[in-house]
C-alpha cells in the first residue's frame, strides 16, 4: 500500500478525459462515511470491476490552501465492497477527502468529501435522524438532499429503520444512490432491521460502531460529546430470537451503567416503536425487554421508524418519537390518539434535527414535503412540524 505520486495522478487525470468518457463509470455505490472517532473515520464504496484506487485526504485549511493531499492510499486491482479506516486524525479539525479509481490511462475521480474528527467533550452540535425509505428511492433522495443542503454541519445521521424493501443489490443500489451527496460528507449509520429485509447485506454495507450481536454490529453505541447514542435491534420479539434477546439486554444494560453515561443525555434508536397510534404486537414485546432500563438509567428520547410519517408521544418521563417519513410509504389515515400523543403529521416527508447546546439537546421534525396520493409538494423553509427541548445534563 504505496502513496501513489500526486504529479502522475495529475497527470493520468488530465490526458485521459477522453478515455473516460467513452468508459462507463466504474462507480456502483460512490464513496460514503460511516464508523468515526475522535481518531479514525470509515470510508465505504463500490466498484463494478477491478479497477486501481486512491483515497486521497488532507486537513481542510490546508488543502483549502494548497489545493494538495497530505496522504494518498493506493489499492491495486479492487472490486466490489470495499471500506477503508482513516486513523491517526487530529481530533477536532476537518478534512477533505477523495477517492479516484484507476482503469488503464483512464481516471474517476468521485466527487470529494468533508468530515471533521469529534472533540471528546464536544457540548454544541447537531446531528440528524430519519427512517422509512423504502421503495420510492426518488422521495428518499428528496429527503436526503435537504439534510445535505440545510444541515452542512451535522455531526452523522442515524436511519431508525425501513432502510429497503428486500436484500438485493438492486435495493442497496437504490439506497446509496439516494445517500449519495449527504453520505459523502456526513457519516451514515443505520440500526438493525428485520433481517428478512437488510439481509447480510448490511453488514456488508455499513461500517458500524462495535457493539454486540452479530459481527458486533447487530446493536451499538458511541459517545458523542455530551450524548450518549445507543442503537437497539427491535427484530427480536420471537421465541426463536428470546436468546439474542437476552444478549441484547444484557448489553444495554452494561452499556447503560458505564461511567459517564449518566451525565449525558440519552438518546435510543431503534426500527419499531414501543409506543405509538399504529402498532403491530412486538411494542409489548419491546416494552417488556427495554423500557425498565431506559427508566432505570435515564434515557431521555426513544427515536424509531413505524408505520409512517411523524408521531411523538411522551410515556412514563420518556419522550418517544416515531420518524417515518425518509421516502417510503406513508400511512394517510392513522389509528387514534393514544395517551401521552404530543404532536403527529402521518403524511410529512420529513427528519429529525436533534441540537445540543448551553446545557439543552432540542429535537425538531423538520418537514421536507407533504403527500398527497402520488403527489409530493415540497415544503422549502417551512416551520418545524414538533419541536421541543431537554434541560439540565
């Protein structure tokens, strides 16, 4: 694994235009981020065929003024899934990066990317959250460019479940082509589904955080700043997955108790709710296996996908949000209201905003575009549909 020259990548780059466009792109899935630390940051993407690849990265201000790479990684011969860790970065400053594949004289560059390694004690960012994507891949990429365009500095984005509609490449295909322009620059990381539907393709895919479970991915955690991030899977509810289970609660349990934990707030993600207007028969299951901890341990918010659109309900100290309106398909005539109903849209395209700042984490659903029927009418700088704010850690 040698540095490539810059000067011959220059140079390959500038006399090889022709050859490129006359050659289809080598580029499936362009590159995205995901598993990061105050040190290290993954780096994912796929190739149709074997092809010879760069990643290139620099600290931004110097890259913003010299226009040159401080580290250049080559790869001979890649195909397919690939994922490289950057490590070694300076915690608290930004980077760009790039990755170019190499056939021949011909070269393709994919567009660059941006991220900044996290400062331990960070006490003012944003990140953002968001679910429901499946099948309509041109709503989704709707939803995902306004995160890209309105929310620059976000720290990662978590997808709370309804990632696709079944385990195929054609499906993954769709969704990374959705993610594109906000996954470049914003690391990607999605909770465990129904295995039936993400299939071992979502190990494959993402690089998580270690956690527990299979490939110790199935559910993780991470501190970030001043939050404590816990990512659940919610498939466990039969008797043949009661041991998983088990594994799992076992887990959040010591994961909840770890020192400093306690002195953040905590936010939990997962793919169905516990609570809401339209539930199947795994929220007693749910409620069963998590929520004494959660009331335990003091966890704040409780984020997950359900059965569409946007829904928040505040249950026993614990304020339950439901984000179901990353794309898929909407529900246009909901149950009831249940007790402890805060706030709900059903037919919002929408994502969560979560703010932490002077000692308060806000959250707000901010909405995309309405549905009606096959029609979608964006909504550009319209209000937020909920919003509301935590105090005191």
């Amino acid at each position: 694994m040698a540095p490539r020259a810059m000067m011959t990548a220059v140079l390959l780059l500038a006399g090889s235009l022709g050859a490129a466009a006359q050659a289809p792109s080598p580029w499936l899935w362009s590159p995205y981020l995901g598993a990061f630390g105050s040190d290290f940051v993954a780096v994912s993407w796929k190739t149709a065929r074997p092809v010879d690849v760069d990643v290139r990265y620099a600290l931004a201000s110097e890259y913003d003024a010299t226009q040159e790479w401080d580290e250049t990684l080559t790869f001979e011969q890649q195909d397919g899934p690939a994922e490289i860790w950057l490590r070694g970065l300076v915690p608290g400053r930004t980077y760009r990066y790039q990755v170019v594949a190499y056939e021949g004289d011909a070269a393709y560059p994919a567009p660059p990317g941006t991220f900044t390694a996290p400062l331990g004690d960070a006490t003012s960012f944003t990140f953002v959250a968001y679910g429901e994507t499946r099948l309509f891949s041109d709503r989704h990429r709707l939803v995902a460019d306004a995160m890209a365009e309105n929310e620059t500095g976000a720290a990662f984005v978590v997808h709370v479940g309804g990632l696709v509609d079944a385990p195929d490449e054609a499906q993954y295909t769709n969704l990374l082509w959705a993610i594109a322009p906000l996954a470049a620059s914003c690391p990607y990381l999605p909770v465990h589904d129904d295995p039936r539907l993400v299939g071992d393709a979502y190990y494959d895919t993402f690089a998580l955080p270690i956690g527990g479970g299979d490939a110790a991915e199935q559910w993780w955690s991470f501190d970030y700043g001043c939050v404590h991030v816990v990512a659940l899977d919610s498939a466990l509810v039969g008797p043949e997955t009661h041991a998983a289970m088990t594994d799992q609660v076992e887990w959040l349990a010591r994961d909840l108790a770890r020192p400093g934990v306690a002195g953040r707030f905590i936010v939990a993600f997962a793919s169905s709710p516990l609570y809401g207007s339209d539930l199947d028969g795994s929220a007693q299951t749910l409620r069963e296996a998590w929520e004494e901890l959660f009331r335990e341990y003091g966890v704040d918010v409780v984020v997950s996908g359900g059965a569409g659109g946007y829904e928040h309900l505040y249950r026993n100290g614990i304020h339950y949000v439901i984000t179901a309106g990353g794309g898929g398909p909407l529900e246009p005539e909901p149950g009831p209201s249940v007790v402890g109903s805060v706030a709900r849209r059903p037919t919002a395209l929408h994502y969560l905003r979560i703010t932490a700042a002077d000692r308060c984490l806000s959250i707000e659903a901010i909405p995309v575009a309405w549905v009606e029927g096959d029609d979608v009418f964006p909504t550009p700088g319209q209000g937020p549909i909920d919003t509301f704010t935590l105090r005191g850690k």
